[in-house]
C-alpha cells in the first residue's frame, strides 16, 4: 500500500499533510486496495447505473460518497 493511493480520503491529512507533525495515517499499515461501489449520497439508491465500481483502499473516505462492498439487490 503506497500513500498515493490516498490521495482524496479525507484521513490524507494524516500522512505528512498536516501542521502537526504526523507523517502517516495510522490506517495506512493495515490498508489494502480493494473493489467496492461508489454512490453520492446525494443520488438515488434505487437506480444501479448511480453505483460506480472504484478500486480504493478499504479504509478510504471521501466527502459526499458513500462505499458499498456491493450493489443492493432492490437497485434497477
């Protein structure tokens, strides 16, 4: 797991992008990239094409985006 596969998680600022003097994200030891499915949650969860396959850490966050290990059956 390499620090730029953070890039955009909101816990980024733990890996040297701080005043504070932290160098690395206390996730990043135990991180593995892994594939899980984006949705805004600001989209409708009923509609499937809105659910995105992204590959991202299984610790990443990201503002605005909610991760899902898979698409929800009641989604068309």
């Amino acid at each position: 797991m390499d620090k730029k596969e953070c890039t955009g998680c909101t816990e980024n600022f733990y890996n040297g992008n701080n005043p504070l003097g932290v160098n690395e994200c206390w996730h990043l030891k135990d991180a593995k990239v892994i594939q899980r499915f984006a949705i805004s949650v600001n989209a409708p969860m009923g509609t499937r094409a809105n659910y995105r396959p992204e590959k991202r850490p299984r610790c990443y966050r990201a503002r605005g985006i909610v991760y899902l290990k898979a698409i929800p059956e009641y989604a068309k």
